[in-house]
C-alpha cells in the first residue's frame, strides 16, 4: 500500500512534467509564429529561433534527467514519448549574431 509521502512525490513528478512539456510546446508554438510574421528567412527569425531553439532543447534535456533521474515509474503513469535512453546533441555554432553571450556590465 502506497503511503501519502510517495503519493505526493508522484503527484508532483508528474505536475513537474507535464508543466515543462507545455512549457516546451509554447516555445515550439512561439517559433511557428515567429517564422510567419517575420518569415523564415528573415533577420529576426534566424536570430530569435536559434535561442528558442536552444530552450527547447534544455527543456527538453531537463524532462529525460527527470525520467531517468526518479525512481518514477513513467510508462505505467500513462505519459506519452517516454524514452529509455538520454540524448543530448551536442551545441551547434552560429554564424549569426549572439546576443545572449554573458553579462557585459558595470
């Protein structure tokens, strides 16, 4: 019998989740309206999609720690797209402008 201290740990597991999957989704749903307003091949969308792409990405990395890293079972809790395995790609370099390159201040 589960007590209410691993019911709640469940519970927020997977309120962490799913929050950082919707998170993920709005950013990914922010690309497809930058890219029609702006146009893919236009200035602002090549420079802001690089970094919302580069959040995704963290999130997404984020959601694999917080499936492997719980003793949670994933799979029998009903998510969807659970993998078995991390992947982390590996950072792509830009030719254009970054700027969000660090703190430049006084």
């Amino acid at each position: 019998m589960a007590t209410a201290n691993v019911l709640n740990e469940k519970g927020y597991l997977l309120e962490v989740y799913r929050e950082l999957e919707d998170i993920k989704e709005r950013i990914n749903r922010l690309r497809k309206d930058l890219a029609a307003t702006y146009g893919r091949e236009g200035t602002v969308f090549m420079t802001h999609e690089r970094h919302l792409l580069e959040i995704a990405d963290y999130i997404d990395w984020k959601l694999q720690i917080l499936e492997k890293g719980t003793g949670f079972d994933w799979k029998a809790a009903g998510e969807k797209d659970v993998e078995s395995i991390v992947s982390v790609r590996s950072p792509e370099l830009g030719t254009g402008p970054d700027f969000s390159g660090g703190y430049v201040g006084g």
